[in-house]
C-alpha cells in the first residue's frame, strides 16, 4: 500500500446505531386513533410513521440501559409537558380500549414491554424534568422525566448533591422512594 502525505487512508461512514430499522408488528387503526387523539389535543406526538428521523421519536424509542427495549416500535412517542397532559393521554387511551402503552421515564427498567411497547402509545416523560429545591435546601423535587446528571446540575450551584445511579444519562425513579 503507497501512503500519500495528507491524503486519506481510510474512509467510513458514520450512521447513527440508534435508527430504528425494524417495523412494529402491528400498527393497528385503534393505535392510529390514539395517537391521532392525543396530537389533536395539543400534546407532542411523534409517529412510526411520519417521524421516524426525528431525533426526540429516536431517543423515546431506543435510548434504553437495557437494549433489548429498542426493538420494539412504538406506533407513536408522545411528550407530556405537565399533569394535564398526561390526563389528556389517558383519557385518549381510555377512549380506545385494547391500545397498548408503556410509560417512558429514565429508561432504565431492564424488562421488555416495561417501558416500551410494540405498535401501541410509548408516553415518553422526559419533558416533565424540572429539578426544584425547597426553600429550606434540604429537599428537591425531581421531575419523572428527569435524568441523574440535570438533577446534579441544578443542585450544585447550592453545594448540593444527588445520591444516584452511575450513569448520569439515566433515572431510575423507583431509586428516589
């Protein structure tokens, strides 16, 4: 092999491991009405369809500790901001019984069907992620949504702390009882 200084010896492309390639099982039209009921009612929702590039439907559907969640493929990812959105959601659901749905929050759970779901309504908590500190610095309110890492960063300006996981991308909220 002749080398040329400067020139290029080696050329890869770089995709993201985190696309989803597989397709859901089933998609089916009481999935379509639900995620068409919960987009309609203002919340954010992402769709298998439609979305699939969109980085936040990405990171819902495979940024899992266990990878085994990534392989299913959630018919939409929806991103409830507050309380009121995720009454909304569960009202959609309830209007269209036999919908499967997981609850998303730090990703952590290791049990497939958990925290992800096949064709159904993957309810992604990760908008709700405020970290709030009591008046008297002793306790803070940690979104669901939530990750380790924000949650130390916004107490260390007051010589706070979190007690967590190791990997600061994560939160286990099962941890915070």
């Amino acid at each position: 092999m002749v080398s040329y200084p400067g020139a290029f010896t080696n050329i890869c492309l770089v995709l993201p491991l985190a696309l989803p390639i597989a397709v859901a099982t089933t998609i089916s039209l009481a999935a379509k009405a639900a995620c068409a009921a919960i987009a309609a009612d203002g919340i954010e929702t992402l769709t298998s369809e439609a979305d699939w590039l969109n980085g936040d439907y990405i990171t819902a559907q495979s940024h899992y500790w266990s990878a085994a969640n990534a392989d299913l493929i959630p018919a939409c990812a929806v991103f409830p901001a507050n309380a009121h959105d995720v009454s909304g959601i569960v009202t959609a659901l309830l209007d269209q019984p036999g919908v499967n749905f997981a609850v998303k929050s730090g990703g952590h759970n290791p049990n497939v069907g958990y925290s992800c779901v096949d064709g159904g309504v993957l309810i992604s908590m990760s908008k709700i992620s405020s970290t709030v500190l009591s008046e008297d610095k002793k306790t803070a309110q940690v979104g669901t949504g939530s990750r380790w890492l924000g949650a130390a960063q916004a107490l260390e300006p007051y010589n706070l702390t979190v007690v967590s996981g190791r990997i600061g991308t994560y939160l286990r909220p099962s941890v915070l009882i």
